[in-house]
C-alpha cells in the first residue's frame, strides 16, 4: 500500500529525477577522468526529453500501467529510465579525446543546482505527507 503511495504522482516523478541527476553526475565525472585518454568518446546521459515524451509533451501524468496485462498505448513515467549515450560530437583535439573539460564542469555544476532543488521539493512533498499522518500537528 505505501508503495503505491510513494511511487505515485510528484514524490515517484521526483524520485525518478533524483535518479537520473545522480546517474549525470557519475557520466561526468567518468567524461572528466578521462579527458587525458586517447580516443575516449564522451558519454551524455538522456532522461528529460524521453520522460516529456512519455508524458505528452505537456508534463501531464499519464496512465498507469497497475499490471504487466493491462493494455496502454503510452509508456508511464513508471517505465521510464534514464540512458547513456555516446556523444557523438566531434573530435576537439588530435588524440581522437571529444571531451571539452569546460563543458563538463559547467554540467556538473547544473546538475549540482538541479538535483538539489529536487531534493528540497522531495523533502517539502514528505514533510506535507507527514504532517497529514500526524494529523496537522
């Protein structure tokens, strides 16, 4: 039963994005230990646009899927996961290396801003969820 409850609507969306700021994060800090690596092609992680889609274009939560039998022509923010790519963007320098130090530290301190404000909104969303247990004290 709590399961459900935390799995639904905003504390499951933010879950989710906590999730995938946290996987960014790592696929940064991989692109920039090995900004010295020959040939090392730099990774990117998507998650944002495929969770738009997911919810039709319009940040709306849309049905969800109880039970693996159920029909449903959409995929539920439940089923979707963040994913890594390889960058494909060209070479910067000789050795083949396509990672731009100056863009990686500039994700990461976005990433930084970004998974910080979702854990405010989670805590803001768990303190109301424990306000309404306790009754309102």
């Amino acid at each position: 039963m709590f399961d459900n409850l935390f799995a639904a609507g905003h504390i499951g969306l933010l879950e989710k994005s906590l999730g995938a700021a946290s996987l960014r994060q790592r696929v940064s800090a991989n692109n920039i230990a090995n900004v010295n690596t020959p040939g090392f092609r730099k990774s990117d992680v998507i998650f944002e646009d495929v969770l738009q889609q997911a919810m039709g274009g319009d940040f709306m939560i849309s049905q969800v899927r109880t039970h693996p039998g159920h029909l449903s022509k959409d995929k539920s923010f439940f089923e979707i996961e963040p994913q890594i790519i390889l960058s494909d963007a060209t070479t910067i320098r000789n050795d083949g290396n396509n990672v731009d130090i100056e863009a990686e530290m500039a994700q990461v301190a976005q990433t930084n801003l970004y998974y910080n404000s979702l854990a405010q909104q989670l805590s803001a969303k768990l303190k109301d969820l424990k306000s309404v247990i306790q009754g309102g004290r």
